[in-house]
C-alpha cells in the first residue's frame, strides 16, 4: 500500500494488549495516523471494559473514547490455544504495545524468535518494576503538595491523567520513531517506559526536580498564579472568573491600560522600588498588582470583560464547565470534531487526532465491541479457513 | 550515517523558532533520539531565556532544562540577512518546528518553494487561530472547575502545564511521522497542532466531554476520589499522606484484609444493599467505605502503613514534596538520570528520555548557551568562511 498524507501510517499493521489509558491511547492515536490497529482482549473484556462513565443502558462511554479506530480481537489468553494464535498476530504485525507487564509469552525474548525484527514496547508503572498508576505516580514526585489554594495543607490529586496521557503519546513516538528504524536497518527494537520515568522525566525538564537541586529550595503553593509570571485569576461582578496571563512586556502595559490602572501601577513600583519590566518582579509583587487588578474586574460584567480583553494582546481566557465547553465555538465550529456515530453510545461529537496534516484533521471513527474483528483478522492475517475459526470459537480460545 | 538503535535519528537536521515549553520538549526530545537540533533565537534571546527559576547568579534553570542537547544560533531575524540565513538553514535541515506563528518568511508556502519537501510543524494557541497557552486553555476547557476540595467553588489551576507537555510529545510524533513518510515517497508535510485541540482532543477521548453530550451531566468535583473506582488518599498517625488506589477485586480484598475491615465491609454491603464486587458500586459508596478504612490509616505511622501496603497488590504510594523526591530511589537509583554538568548552571541529576531503547536510556547532554554554535552551524551546514561569518557578526545579522 502506498500511504496517503494524510494516513501516512497506511500498511503498518499493530497489536495492542493493553487496558486504561496511556497504551490504548497510544494505540488509537497511532490508527488515526492511518495504522491498522488490533486491540487483544480477554474474552470478556480486559479490566477497563465497564470503565465508567457509562451509558443509561450501561455501556462505557470511557471505553468507546479510547479505541476508537480500532479493531478488537477476544482470545482466552491463559489457553495453550489463544497464546499461540496472538503470538502468530504479534509476529505477523511486527509491532506489539503492551502495558501488561510479566507475562512471558509475550515477552520480548518470547516473540523475537518468532519475528526476530518485533517492535516490542512495554508501558510500566515504576522504573524499579514496580506496579503504579498516574494517580499513585503522582502522589509520589511531588505535584499535589503544591497544587490548589495556598492556605491549603494537604494534597491536591490533578482530575487530568496527565502522565498517562503523556506517556501514551510518547509510546505512539516510540513505535514510530522505531518503524522508521526498521525500515533503515531491518531491526527491530525493545522499548520500556515506566509511567514514573515520564512524570520525573518532566519534573526535572520543567526544573521542579532541578531547581532544588541547584538552588536548594522547592516550589510553594501558589493557588492559581503562574510561577514566575504574572498570571492571575479573577472574578467579574457576576461571578464569571478568568485566568489572565501577562507574559512580555506588552502583555503587561495592555494589562494595565485595559484596568486602568497604568498611573497606578507606576506608583506601585515606586513605592515597592520594583521594575515591573521585568518579568521576576511581576511575579514577586504579584499580590500586590493583583490587588490593583482586581477592583476593575470586580466592577464588570463577564461579558463586558471579555469584550475588553478582546481588544487586547493579553493572554486569557473564560473558566468554563465542561457542560459549557461542549456548546462553544470551540467545539461547534472545530474541524477537528466530526460527528460520530458510534454503535451501543449514540452520535456525538468526537475529536479526531489533535494535529492537522496537510490542512486536514484525520477525523474520528468507531469504536470495535469486542470481538468484532476476531474472525475477519484471524481469516485475513493468519489465513485461518471458517471451518478452523468455527473450531476455535467453540473450543473457547477466540470469541 | 548509519542509525544505531539508542539514537535512531542520527543523521536527520531540524531548525527550531520556539520558545516556553511545547516546541522546545519537541526539539529535545528529537535531540535525545538522536537528530541535531538547532533552536534559533533572536539576539538577546526569545521571551523564555530568562525564566525562572534562575540560579543566584540568574542564569535560567528553566531554559537550560527545555533545551538540552541542543545546538544554539542566535541570529536578527528582523533583518533580511538574518531571515536569509535561517531561511538557508532551515532548507537545509528539511524540518522547521516552531510556536512562532504567522512570519510569513519562515511560513510552509515561503519556505517550499526553497526546500519543496520541508516537514513545516507550527503549533499555535486555539484552534481558531487566537492566541492561548497552556494555563488559559485550561481554563477554558473545564478541568479547574472540577480539580480540589468537593467543597470549593473557585477553580484550581493545575502547576503541571500538562497541555504544553502533551503537545510537545505530539510534535516530536508528528516529526517522526513525516520523517518516514518522506522517506517512503519523498514528500513533506504541513503539520499544525493548536494547543487547544491537544486539551480538547484529550477532554474529548477521556469521555469527559462525550459523557455531557451523552448521559447530559458532566463531572462533579470529587477531590482526591478516582472517578469511577475506588480511589482515595489518607493521612497516617504522625501525619503522612497516602493516595491508594483500588482498580480491581483483589486490589479490594487486599485493602480490606490489610486494613482489618472485611468483615466490617460486608456488613456496610448488606446494610447498604451495595454490591461491592462491583467498581461502580465501590465508586458510589466511596465515603462509606473511606469511614470504614480510615481508622486504620489514622492508627498507624507512616512507615507502618508504608509496611503493609508493600505486601499487598494494592496500587498505592506516599505523597512527596519535590524535595522528598529528589533524595529517593526513584531518583537516586534510576538509570534515567545521569548526572549533567550544564555549564553557568552547575551539576546535578538529569533525566534523559523516559524510555529506554534496546536496555539503555539515551541520557541528558547539556543546553547551550545562547549562540554557542552559531559560528560552527553556519561554517558546517552552509559552508561560509570564517570572513564570511565574521561579516555577519559585525554586521549584527547574528551573534
């Protein structure tokens, strides 16, 4: 096959043995770059099947977002059977993404003696093995301690998954980045990447991790200002809050002008002897500045704020519910939603992958129930006649 | 050059006009698989060269952190020698990656017609076409609405700028994708990722907005609670925080064996009428069941209950400070993390790529100053003479 821009993985073909997040978003994100993907599951389903949010009717909503573009394949994988027949499409894809970790019969040194140029990528929990999740990854680095209100003691979970869903986009790269290996050198790879290596990865990256190495102290709890910026919420006279960032200098002048307070901020820095051209002493008087802000903000409307800051060239935007989110242009008009309709849920609204190619966005299709795919992949890739299909079905190694 | 597997891009060019925290974790992740990559800066430096935190002698941790391993050309891209020149460069690279929006002399139509299979990625703010970062675009999307204590009705901005993170990923994604569609049928590529769609996208998957347009209601405010399972922190007797995480039936049965409770656990089903085999149902009774086990957490020091969580298979860990962290294992025993001596900085544990390749991590090599490579990348990849570059440097065209 050759590959279209915009499905530029065309003719890779993928298997995926996974549950949660960060290796089933790896793997849809890599059929939405145009790789037929094989989700592996138990029969029954994997642990992250009844996911909820679910349905009225008790289908999970969870679920159906995470594999869209996929085909499913239910096999007994405790059988003699079903091992045999998901190694034999593991060997014939070439690329397995995995975060069922310890088992050996899918286990690098197993599958390399059935295809000796496998892609094998292995999402784990912690670098020393151990198991973990992103909410007990991030207990564990240090992010809660200093999220939320600053008059707060105890920790703030975030609602985000954000390190699986880091991790599953670096996983995507992975696979990727070793396909272009592959086709250079006809080998293949073995990647790892522990949940808790993408969290400290970038903890030191974005120097929480370095700054008290180098400098000794760590971050504090700042409530919902931006770490050495000035970048504050506020709220309007009917209770409509924003977040309002000033990052260059202009940001700052219009930020001023727009409130008002321009003379007074002037002031202000006479008084605190502060240069508020620079971005560190915006930071550090940031209560104080805030304190100017405020009052012009509290005098407005949501709608007359928005109109002003509009006009400017400072960074912003309305808090919104998701509820809200969903009915906003932002959404509504966005190329990158296309209308789904998406068996056992209904007709929504789905994203396609985040990135346009070429001008388009590579929309969103279905989600597989389970065991959708297990016949058409087990004639189509294994050449498997109907008569054998039949006989594995009724042995219970596929379903 | 021949690839070896731990750096499987060496051999590939990429030009990089950022700044913050996306396009740079493009780059060095890029950098860290093995590509050379320039980032290319205004004389004096782009708006993140001095962001905090700042060593004592206020040089930018942060900017060193984003921009390892990376090559360095400061160049006046307000002059037309300057833009000449990273014109040349980036035709000379084939892949321009950038946050720097709408310069039409480093635009995907200017730059082809130089180099007509350039691999163009911009990321931009929203999606239709304003400007936004990460801490807005949070705002908009819904998450702080429902981040913090069930009891407060301000948002909470997450400190982890998780969109920039998971963008950036996303770019180096797009990257390789490129890199390998060019190789198969010698064709470039335009990508565009918008922040926003890299948070709506992700709201999107993760059902929490698909769950509004679906069900009608959207996520509550749940503090520490896993939505839809059992997932709760706890504070021991001498005050140390757990955050543990039930996912499955024998996570449960371990936590309430561990805990003394089963018995107890029973008995709340029964009076409840709850099925307690059932995530669901551990999900809708969380608060009973947090009364019932929260006894045992409070009687306990934390190295007791450390203790005893390690022989279950509970998903479970300690909150940390970051610098808590940095002293641990984790850290102090992970083979990601080597030890950088970055120059104006000093020395200290990076992190290199959070995935290991064939068994090693490719590790940390230091950020350059601004400029460091100037001279050598103009002499190297366009071939000037030193008399040449001396010319330009003179002139102020580059530093």
């Amino acid at each position: 096959m050759t590959p279209d821009a915009a499905r530029p993985l065309t003719g890779v073909r993928i298997v995926e043995i996974s549950s949660f997040v960060a290796v089933p978003l790896a793997g849809m994100t890599l059929a939405q770059l145009g790789a037929e993907v094989i989700r592996v599951d138990p029969i029954g389903g994997a642990a992250d099947y009844h996911r909820w949010p679910l349905t009225d009717s008790g289908e999970s909503i969870y679920w159906a977002g995470l594999n869209k573009g996929k085909r499913s394949v239910a096999a007994d994988m405790r059988s003699p059977d079903g091992q045999d027949l998901v190694q034999r499409l593991i060997a014939d894809s070439g690329v397995l993404i995995t975060n069922v970790v310890g088992r050996q019969w899918h286990s690098y040194e197993a599958l390399t003696r059935l295809r000796p140029d496998l892609i094998h990528v292995e999402i784990s929990g912690r670098a020393d093995g151990g198991t973990g999740v992103d909410y007990t990854v991030n207990a564990a680095i240090g992010f809660p301690m200093v999220t939320g209100p600053a008059e707060l003691a105890a920790p703030v979970n975030h609602v985000l998954p954000a390190w699986d869903v880091a991790c599953g986009v670096y996983a995507a790269l992975a696979v990727v980045t070793a396909l272009r290996h592959r086709d250079a050198t006809g080998h293949g790879q073995q990647i790892c990447i522990p949940l808790e290596n993408v969290a400290l990865a970038t903890a030191g990256n974005l120097s929480f991790l370095t700054e008290v190495m180098i400098n000794g102290n760590a971050r504090e709890r700042i409530g919902n200002s931006v770490y050495g910026q000035y970048g504050q919420d506020f709220t309007s006279s009917d209770g409509a809050s924003f977040m309002v960032v000033a990052l260059t200098g202009r940001h700052f002048r219009d930020l001023t002008e727009l409130t008002g307070t321009t003379k007074a901020v002037v002031a202000l820095a006479d008084t605190l002897g502060a240069d508020f051209s620079d971005e560190g002493e915006r930071y550090r008087h940031r209560e104080a500045l805030t304190g100017v802000f405020t009052e012009w903000f509290s005098a407005h409307t949501g709608e007359e704020i928005s109109a002003a800051l509009r006009q400017t060239s400072v960074l912003w935007d309305r808090y919104r519910s998701f509820a809200e989110t969903i009915t906003g242009e932002s959404v509504t008009t966005n190329p990158m939603f296309t209308t789904l309709s998406q068996p056992r849920i209904g007709e929504y609204l789905a994203p396609g992958l985040p990135m346009s190619i070429d001008g388009s966005y590579p929309p969103a299709a279905p989600a597989p129930a389970l065991g959708d795919d297990t016949a058409a992949v087990l004639g189509d890739w294994l050449g498997l006649s109907p008569e054998e299909i039949g006989a594995l079905t009724e042995s219970g190694a596929v379903a």
